[in-house]
C-alpha cells in the first residue's frame, strides 16, 4: 500500500492530524493553490468538548464526530489519508506512515495530545481515559454494565465498589464529569434502577492542587467548587492519587477509596512525532516552535495545537493546550503559509494569542464563564457555554442534532441513550 | 450475583427476550397485576428492520434501540435483568442464568431467531452477519475501512476485491442491502472517494430460489428483481453460495467471484432454549407450541415469535419468522395469561394470525408491498414502507430522530454517519 498521490502543478502541505488544528488549517487552505493531504488515524473530526457528554448517554458519537471526507469532499487538490504517521525524516523532508512514505513542501504537525499516566502504567490498567469518542463510549457501557450488576449484587459493599465513582482530575472534564454524573444519580437512575439505592453511590473529584480549574479565575473555581458540593459530590482539593489497584483507589492523604471505576482526567501530553532534532522537543516532550508556528532550525516544518509549545513573555511555559489555541494557531499559520508563497513573507507578523476565555458547566444552569475581568455564572454562563459549543461543532446536522438532545434531556430530564452495544467480533 | 427479586402478591411472568414478542407482551401486561421479570442479553430492544440502514451509514443505533429501563421504569412490579438464560427446568418451574436461578409462575420464551449458516463454519467465519445494532456497526465499519484501504491500493484487482460486496440472500434483509449499496455507490461515494473508480465497485446478491422476496407475491419479486438490476446490482437467481474463503466465494454455477465482503443474509435459525422435552422442539429447533401458543405437555410454558412453530391449515411448516407474528402473539398471549388468571380462560379463543401484508424497500421511491390481493410498487409503496416503520419503531424520541435522518438523507442524498468508530480497549 502506499500514499498513491500524485504530484500536481501546486506546492504540497502535509497536515498530519485532524483535531482543531489541522481541521482548521485544512479548511482555510482549501482551494487556496495548495495540495492539501490530511492525515489523522480515524476518518473523523471528533470535537472533544462534549466527550463526557457522550460518555453520559446524553450524545451519540457520530453528532460530535464529522467525517472527513464529507467535509472536504468538493476539493480537487485535497487528499485525506487514514494513516498513522510514525516518523519525520526532515533531510529528506518527507513522513513516514503505516501506509508508506510521503514527501512534503511544507509539513503541519497537528497530532495533539493523549492521557497522560505520568509514566504509571498501574494508572493506567486501573483507569478509564476520556481523550476520543470510542473511551468515552467505552465508559458509558462501563457505567451501564456496572449498574446492571449491582442490581443483582447481594450485599451493600459489593454494590458500593460497583456504583461509586472517582474522577480524577479537577479540570474542566473532570468537573463536568463530575456534575454530569451527579445530575444522572439525582434525576435519571433512581427511575431506571427503582430496586438500587443512590444514597450509596458517591461521586468523588481528586484534585492535586488546591481548587478546582486551575485554568480559570478563583472566582469560578470556588463557584465551581460550591455547585459540585450542592450536587453532592465529594470534592477533595490537595489530594493526589498514589495508586490503583483494581478496586481501590490510594490517595495521597492515607485514605483509600474503594471503587470499580476510576475516571482518568488528570492531564494529558503531547503527542509528537518522531524525528525531528532533540532540541526540537521540550522536557514534556512538545515541540518548540517560533513566533510564526515553526520549528526552529527545521526547514519548511510547522507544528500547533497541543503538541506545540509556544513560548512568549505572557507565557513562559507555552500557551495552554486548549481548543482556542489550536484554532487561531491554525488561522495564523494558514495565512502565513500564504504569505510565503505569494512573497510577501513578512517577519512583522508573528502569531499573538487572544485570551476569548475559558468555561466550564456544572449543571442545568450551572456553569462559570471567565472573559478577562468579566466572571459570569450560573444560567448566563450556561447559555453562553451551549451557544459557543454549538458554534464551535462541524456540520449543520451535527448542530440540529446536538440541539434536539439538549433540548430533549432538559425538557425531560434524561440521558436518551442508556444502551450498552457492545462490538461485535467474528471468531 | 442472583436475581434477586422479591416475590410479590402476584404471580410472576418470566419472559425471556426483548424482541418484538418479549417486548410487545411485557408492554401489554405490566400494571395489570403480575410481577413481570424481562429478561435480555442486551439492556435494549432492538428494530431488526432497520438493522440495514446503520450498516449503511444511514441511522445511528441508538435511533433504532431502546433502553428496556426506561420503558418500563413506571412500573412497580416489573424487573429488567441483564442476562443470558440457559437451561429451563420444567419440573422445578425455573430458569437457569448466567446470573442466577429464577422460578416462575408462566415462562414466556421470545428468545427469536440467530444467523442460520446451515452449519457451515467457513461460511460463518469469513462472511459478515446482519443480526443485532452490533453487527450492523460492524459492517458499517468494514465498508468504511476497505473504501479507505482501496484507495491506497496500487492495482485495480486489489481495489476491486475490497470495493467488490456480495450480498447472500435474497429475502428482504438482502434485497433492502442491495438496494442502498447501490444507491450509496451512485450518490455518496464518488463524491467522498474521487480518487476511485467506481465502475470498479460490483455488488452481487446471490438467491438460492427462482425468485427474489420468496415470502412476497411474484409481481413484487419481478419489481424488485427489476429494481435492482436498473440499479445495477448483479442478480444472481438459482444460485447457492457452497464456500466462501478469505477472498473468495464459490458458487454452485460454478463461477467465482473474488471479494473480502461477503454479507450473510441467507437466513435464521430459532434460538431456542434447551431444558424442555425433545419432543417440544421440531427438526429446525423451533419449540413447537399450540393454537394457545403454549408448549405441549409443559405447564405453564409458551413461546412466541421466531422461536415457536405454530403449525395451522394454512401454514403448515408453522407462521412465518417475522415481526407481525411475534406482535400479534405477544398481544394473544397477553390477553390469553389474563383470562387465564381471572379464571375467564376458555378454549375458544385460539390465536389467528392475520396476515397484514409484507413489503421491502429498495432505493429511493423504490419499493414493494403485498396485502392480500394488493400489490403496490414505486413511491406509493415507499411511502407505505416509511410510514409503517416509523410507527412500529420504539420511541417518541426515536421517530423523530430518524424521521430527521430521513429527511436528511432524502434532501442531500446523504448518509451522514460515515464513522468508522473502533471500539476502546484497555490493555
């Protein structure tokens, strides 16, 4: 098998991923004179703001999932490439892939992040990611699987283990998870599972730090922290997790948590390619890249979003991986790609971030939003965060879709879809 | 693990499966005084008729399931359990599981129907099966995944046995696949895959009988046979499928066609229950039951739908294995444990089958519909089959999100969901 591209008359950018990044970066280069290929290992976009609401029942994967070809279906000098890049050869200036090798004009490194375990392979056995569409469908059968078996459980300890539930992390996932779970055992599984009693299933949130989203004002850390508590939901700050085994859960206070299901949302890292000189690469491995997104002393090789790391003054340990980002570094490095091949390359324009703010929901009206100075909370919080998670989504069904569960779960209090389908395998 | 279920002042219904018979008869009896225990591998019920359509990218699974819980979470004295039942103990009235031993009062078997490959193991492993949402996904998978690995192919005899689909059967389940490969072929997949040819691309349907949709009248056999062959689908009548290796499938006229995809929709088989005497099963395993749809010469017991042969004047060889049997028994059967119940109970009411005619669907304004002695094809027929599946699918919520699909599709000329979603694994 190989990559089967022919060379047209237009100069080559190899995009290696799919997420933001390279979905962006795709977009606003089509049919601007380039030949475009777009490398990701799924034939999907999948928009991972609303993983955990997939994971909930409340989505199916396919309305926050886009297929790419569809999107970039009308392009002619457009190539899109399921494919696992293994390495950068930048003498040669070509990737190498599961699929075979690809030379490049100009590369665009996209690949993102993945769950990060800090090196701890118990961690991760022991624990559920929440970084793609399929873990987060893989948790919602776990939740729907350990539900059933706690029903037929016949003491109170085993059903404990099987109903409680520790999420690890008190970032923005780990807090919507948090406050998703805890609308679920208040509104939906008490009338699902009549013969289970939900007093005995404990929500708990570990945070290594000392609140809750790091990321954002104080404020909204400790509105955040009062909504989860009103939900009932164990909030523990300054506790890190030690260990764990397979059900039981060692905390960095000497407390033991015991409990089936362990949700891993304690951070992530970069994801980089191979390849590229070792001075390219930080101590977390992210790649180092210049004011105008490139890789220094690399020609012609460009590198955003998450697997970036952007230094400037404001931010002397990169910008922050999140979605915002991703984008305008796409945005950014589009233009200036354009730039360059129509000569008017400039080096009085560098990428500047613009902070657009940062937010997190709780609940039903139960969100916090930070814009600079302004902090807002509750339902105007909450509506600003639904309307820029619709805004942000790909593909006008995917917006009617998403908006009809919404709408559907808030008029009726449920998550539609409790299934548990499993994959099928031929033996 | 048990069952744990309490008894109750009433009697206890144990219904096993959750298809159209398990269903339909749990809705008809709950509130009416018994302890219902329903009792299901999958926590969902599932609409085999739209199975063809998640395959095809068309409809999610979730649009075509619905949680048991959450049909029956109103009802004090019904119980839905997760499990595989395997044994049934006549003599002690109870069932065996995998998780536990029930008693029962009436045993209801709706344990349906599974693949049938004629006990040919080649067959089974190396052609794709069309029996649950699961499988649907697979194969949904399958396509997607052979489309992207053909266009990395370097020869067009590689290309050709990945693009290449055999479908085996010509009863509705193969005729509606054929059709909506075909109109996918001609409206979706040259724009998503312009770098392939799909000339290429050959679908087959292959019946073993002189006609396709053997259970219809001829006239609709001739229009779909038409059908399809305007569609360019190879009809392949007379014909039997004796081997089918890696990439190959013989037939019985000797020739060979060499493609990776084979779909075996050649047929069911009852999936009975074992535990019953030998006598109660007729050769093709179906548990033999009288015009009260109770099992001869065991107390207590009955079995509806695919599983049970009902033998009549009319039908010799027992009611047909489809969707209408079962419901109509299911409803039989409610009213009949009824009257048994409030001592009404009198030999002369039996079960009459009523036959309310049988349709397919073929493409776009492409169908066929059978009522006794009326016989509709083209768009009048479409829209007959549209109508009668909304309304036999589960859920408000369901209806609208397919009838959204629907229309989608129609407009567009589009299935949206080309996710080739792979399942997590947690090493």
């Amino acid at each position: 098998m190989t990559f089967k591209i022919p060379r047209s008359k237009n100069k080559r950018i190899v995009i290696v991923g799919a997420g933001f990044g390279g979905f962006y970066i795709a977009n606003k280069l089509k049919g601007k004179g380039f030949q475009l290929v777009l490398i990701d290992k799924n034939n999907y976009h999948q928009f991972q703001p609303l993983f955990y609401q997939v994971a909930m029942a409340g989505l199916e994967p396919s309305s926050i999932s886009f297929p790419l070809r569809k999107n970039f279906r009308n392009d002619a000098d457009l190539f899109v490439r399921v494919a696992d890049v293994q390495e950068i050869r930048v003498d040669q200036k070509c990737i190498v892939a599961d699929i075979g090798m690809l030379d490049y004009d100009y590369l665009v490194i996209a690949t993102g992040s993945v769950t990060n375990y800090y090196g701890n392979d118990q961690l991760k056995r022991n624990s559920i990611p929440l970084k793609s569409v399929s873990e987060a469908l893989y948790l919602r059968n776990r939740i729907l699987e350990d539900l059933e078996q706690s029903v037929r459980e016949s003491t109170e300890s085993l059903q404990n283990k099987l109903l409680d539930i520790v999420v690890v992390g008190g970032g923005p996932t780990g807090v919507e998870l948090a406050g998703s779970l805890a609308e679920m055992r208040k509104n939906i599984l008490p009338k699902d599972y009549p013969d289970l009693d939900f007093k005995l299933m404990d929500i708990y949130i570990v945070q290594g730090s000392k609140r809750l989203l790091p990321g954002m004002s104080e404020q909204s850390s400790t509105v955040a922290y009062k909504y989860l508590q009103q939900m009932g939901v164990q909030v523990l700050l300054n506790t890190r997790v030690d260990n764990i085994e397979s059900e039981k859960v060692s905390l960095s206070n000497g407390s033991t948590i015991f409990s089936k299901k362990v949700i891993w949302a304690a951070g992530v890292m970069a994801n980089p390619i191979k390849g590229l000189p070792s001075t390219s690469y930080n101590e977390d491995h992210r790649i180092l890249i210049d004011e105008f997104c490139k890789i220094k002393e690399v020609a012609d090789v460009y590198a955003i979003g998450d697997v970036a790391c952007q230094i400037s003054e404001k931010y002397p340990y990169g910008l922050p991986g999140i979605a915002p980002v991703a984008i305008q570094q796409a945005k950014y490095l589009s233009d200036h790609l354009l730039r360059i091949c129509s000569g008017t390359e400039s080096k009085s324009f560098p990428f500047h971030y613009t902070d657009k703010g940062q937010m997190a929901t709780i609940g039903r009206h139960k969100a916090v939003f930070d814009w600079k100075k302004l902090h807002l909370k509750g339902p105007v919080a909450w509506l600003v965060w639904l309307l820029i998670h619709i805004y942000y989504l790909v593909g006008v069904r995917n917006k009617i879709v998403v908006i009809f569960n919404w709408v559907w779960s808030y008029i009726f209090y449920d998550h539609a879809l409790r299934l548990n389908i499993k994959p099928y395998k031929n033996e």
